[in-house]
C-alpha cells in the first residue's frame, strides 16, 4: 500500500455511500468526469457493484468500483481520488488493496478500460501512465473494446495476478 499511516483502504458496503462519494469525485474530477450521463451510469453502478474506499486520516478521498466477470477475471470499473490526494499513493493503495482481495480469490486477471492514447488529453496521459506503472498493458485497442454510450476512442488494459 503506501507509507503513509494515516492512509487505509477498505471495502464499502453501503452503496449509497458509494454513490454519494462517486458523485462528490466526479465533481471535483471535471477533467476526467465532464459529461453528465455517463456519470449518472457510474452513480447507479455504485450503487451496486463492489466498491473501496481510501481515508487518509478517515475522510474518504478515493473510490474504485470493482465489477466480476467471472471467477478468474475483474475489471476496474471505475476509480476516482480527490484532486488533493493525487499522487500520493491514494490509486495505488486501492488497486493494491483489490489485488490482494483478487489474489486470495485465485483471480487471474485485472482490467480496466480508459481513453485510448490516439487521444491526446493530458490527464488522460497521467492515467494510462499510471495504470502502466501498477503492470497494466493495452490488449484491446479501440476498435476492438466495448465502448458503451462514449463516442471516444477506448483501449482494454489487462494485468495478469499472480
């Protein structure tokens, strides 16, 4: 997880504090988060879908939404860490933690899906750049992964769990 004490990670059980949480997020992640119905899909999934939280000295500041596929495959459905809590191992602490959950599960595969790099958006850039450093490799590109409502181009990134 991260050095810092004061930092935890816990799974959140409650999906409306899931929610409640995604949509203060996604207000203060305009970069990421601008258009308007594909948060209120994010919104409902939290309601639903497995969700953990990161608290630095117990404020929550960081969610990720889990969605299962099967019994040896997950995929990051969302995740999203306060703008004053960016690059301070908030993200790497909750992909820590559901990696470790995954691992004792016998899971073999970690997804995600985000903006292709053929888009050139600069916090998008950060993104992939973060996903690659936790392990992640594009396998899907654009014109092969599903891309739901968004008109963007998307890229499937895989890690294999050990």
């Amino acid at each position: 997880m991260s050095g810092d004490p004061a930092l935890s990670v816990a799974r959140e059980n409650s999906g409306t504090d899931n929610r409640r949480l995604l949509e203060a997020l996604t207000a203060r992640l305009p970069q990421w988060f601008a258009q308007r119905e594909p948060n209120r899909r994010f919104a409902r999934q939290a309601e639903v879908l497995d969700g953990w939280v990161a608290r630095v000295a117990g404020r929550p500041c960081g969610l990720l939404l889990l969605e299962r596929h099967n019994a040896i495959s997950a995929e990051i459905h969302w995740l999203g860490v306060d703008l004053d809590h960016h690059r301070r191992g908030v993200g790497r602490a909750l992909v820590g933690a559901i990696e470790q959950q995954l691992g004792g599960e016998r899971a073999k595969y970690l997804f995600v899906q985000t903006l292709h790099p053929d888009v050139d958006y600069e916090p998008y850039r950060r993104t992939r750049a973060f996903y690659e450093a936790l392990g992640f490799e594009m396998v899907l590109p654009s014109d092969h992964a599903p891309t739901g409502a968004s008109s963007d181009p998307l890229a499937y990134y895989l890690k294999l769990l050990t």
